[in-house]
C-alpha cells in the first residue's frame, strides 16, 4: 500500500499499553485508530476498513479473541491482518488466537521496533522519506 497512508487500528483497554503501541506505529508515518474494547473494534473496522489491526486478547465488554472471530466472519473485514497482543503467553491463547485467524502474536512486553517492522511487513507499506 504505497499510493495512501495505511490505517492501523490499535485496541486496547491499558493507557500505558494503548500509548506505547500507538508510539510504536506512529514511527511508520500510519493514521492511528483507537479502540478500547472488542466491541469497539468490530465497530471501528467495519466503519473504516483498517489495512491492520492490533488487539489486546484481555479487554473488556468484549475480549480481543472474540472480536477476532468475529471480524473474520464479515466479508468486510475478514482479510485484515491482526496482531493479537498479549501479556499471557499461554500455548492455549497463542493456538487459539492462530485457530481464530491471527497473523501475529506478540506477548507483552514486546518489542516496539519489532512491532512496527511487522506492521510494515503485513500491510507492505513503505512511509514517506522525511
């Protein structure tokens, strides 16, 4: 995607967590979206067609495997790639998040650099030179 910036849509329900992901991103020159629950994910990405989204799995009102499951089942959204984030990294929580159609699992605290090297991995972006 080198003709428009990419959107990446960033959810999770920690402020400290939200902040460092989305000065993570910011670094690759993307428009940032926020949610800060699995509902709001849903939303957010069938309003705005992000080209990534990264999710927390432990959030609440809605947890980030099931808004994952969710998102994979609307035509809309089902081909956005998704890095689940989270600070569990249980074999269960990693096999599921793959079985539910995760691209990426990061455990937290993960590294900020490597974060947006994927990013810009799974959208195939190249920012702008400054």
């Amino acid at each position: 995607m080198t003709t428009s910036t990419a959107k990446i849509l960033i959810v999770d329900d920690e402020p400290h967590m939200l902040r460092i992901t989305e000065l993570s991103l910011k670094k690759g020159g993307f428009d940032l979206l926020i949610g800060r629950n699995g509902r709001q994910a849903i939303d957010i990405a069938l309003d705005t067609r992000p080209d990534l989204i990264v999710m927390d799995v432990l959030m609440p009102e809605m947890d980030g495997l099931t808004a994952l499951r969710e998102l994979k089942q609307h035509p809309e959204t089902q081909a956005i790639p998704v890095i689940m984030l989270t600070a569990r990294g249980h074999v269960m929580t990693r096999q599921e998040a793959q079985e539910s159609g995760a691209t990426l699992f990061l455990t937290k605290p993960f590294s900020p650099s490597h974060l947006l090297r994927e990013a810009l991995r799974l959208i195939d972006f190249q920012p702008a030179a400054p």
